[in-house]
C-alpha cells in the first residue's frame, strides 16, 4: 500500500468512528466542570467546598458534541428548504 492510501484510510476511520460516537452518545462531559456540574473551590484552611453552578453547561454537566452540533444545523437547513 502507498502512503497516501494508508493516510486517506486511517483518515476515513477517524471520521466514521466519531460520526458513530455522534450518532450514539450526541451529549459529553463539560470540559469546564468535567461533568460536575459545578466547580470545587478551596477555602483559606484548603478544604474543598462546592463552588457556582456552571455556567457553559447550565449545571447539567453535559454539552453537546460538535459532530451532533453539526448534523443537527444540517438537518435544520435540510427541512427549512425542502418545505
């Protein structure tokens, strides 16, 4: 096999693979609270205390995945002009 081909190939892998994760789990982990939620703040002793909702994700702990994000604004635009 020449290069190329395997680069083109492995390339292709990578996108359906995250086209799948896409498909089967749209939702992730905030990269802000890492899922919490909410941040963990420390005191002036350095014991942890639960920190503001977060705001990127609304306290839910999830966002939605840029793959999804895309179909979905695809999507939308496909039913808007086929009406």
């Amino acid at each position: 096999m020449s290069l190329p081909l395997l680069a083109s190939a492995c390339l292709l892998s990578v996108t359906l693979g995250y086209g799948v994760k896409c498909w089967l789990s749209p939702f992730g982990d905030c990269r802000t609270c890492h899922g919490m939620g909410h941040g963990f703040k420390t005191d002036r002793k350095g014991r942890t205390k639960r920190g503001r909702d977060c705001r990127r994700c609304q306290a839910t702990g999830k966002r939605i995945r840029v793959g999804r994000w895309i179909y979905n604004r695809a999507a939308c635009t496909y039913r808007a002009g086929t009406r």
